[in-house]
C-alpha cells in the first residue's frame, strides 16, 4: 500500500463521481457552517491510482489509524490544480468513485524525501507504519505514477506532507473539533 491523492488515471479507474461529491458535501456544510465559513475550498477525489488502492487506502483512513498523506507536489502540477491549504477539505472517494468521508486538512507542508520523519510515517497508518516501510511503498508508487504521465520520480521531487482529521459523515468523524 501506499499513499497519495490519485494522479492521471489509467483506464480502469472510473472518474470520481463529482455531482455525489458535491451533494456530500452540501450535507457537511449545512451542518458545520462554520468550519465551511472559515474555508469553503474541497475537491472530490480519491487516494491511490488503481480502484483496489483506492479501497484499501480509505479503509485505513474509516477503520484504522491513516490521518496523514503524501502527493508530489508535480501531480497537483500535471493536474492543474492548486495545492490545499490548511482549513480546506476533501470529498473522499472509493475505489468506484463514490463519496464516503470528507478530511479536513489540519497540517500541510513541502519537503523532499528525506525530510520525510517517522512521525509523519507513522500517522500515515500504513503497512507497519514505520519510515522504512513508507519509504519503500512511496518510492515505488512514485515511479510508477510519474512514469504513466512521462515524468521521471527523483527524490529531490517537492512532496506536499498533508496532516487530516476525518470530518464527515458524522459516524465516522473524528473527536471533538473548534468548528463544530
């Protein structure tokens, strides 16, 4: 397993389903205008770049300890999209493209590979959750996506390290929160 938000897709992954997404998160803000007040900025997307990636990265995050993820900072380049913020959501999606929680992103920073610590490996909640482990899964994730979009991954790329706390539905949302 390994981490980040998905880049180009290949042809066996179906799009988000970005109207779903939207009304996903119409329900979050009716509910915590506040927390939408002070950011009103989300995307609908998902983890992984294969549906069986997709599932099994959200399923760390609704049942197991995953509140951290990494995406080079090309990806959101080669996309056209302009990195998040700190108080900005996403609509998580699964495999199929189907919203099932929102993530508030609570830390964001840029770093290289080696700036890369245990802590931050250990809150991505993946494999054993150490640093050599996270290593070794993002080192091969990355290759293989920089390579389906004709780039060449180095570990001198810019990474965004994004800290999250799940925030919708309220079922699985995590603790007490200052915009609730």
């Amino acid at each position: 397993m390994t981490d980040a938000r998905a880049p180009h897709p290949p042809t066996d992954l179906p799009p988000v389903d970005t109207p779903a997404g939207d009304a996903f998160w119409a329900d979050y803000a009716a509910a915590h205008p506040d927390a939408v007040a002070l950011c009103d900025e989300y995307t609908v997307e998902r983890f992984g770049d294969s549906p069986a990636l997709s599932d099994a990265l959200l399923h760390e995050v609704t049942h197991g300890a995953k509140r951290a993820t990494a995406e080079l900072a090309s990806e959101f380049a080669a996309r056209g999209d302009a990195l998040p913020r700190v108080g900005s959501h996403w609509v998580a999606c699964d495999g199929a493209g189907h919203p099932r929680v929102i993530l508030r992103s609570t830390e964001l920073r840029l770093g290289t590979f080696a700036s890369v610590d245990a802590a931050f490996a250990w809150d991505e909640g993946e494999d054993d959750r150490s640093l050599e482990s996270w290593r070794r899964e993002h080192t091969k994730y990355w290759i293989r996506t920089c390579a389906a979009r004709g780039a060449e991954w180095s570990e001198d790329d810019e990474i965004v390290l994004e800290r999250f706390q799940v925030v919708w539905p309220p079922a699985l949302a995590d603790g007490p929160r200052d915009d609730a």
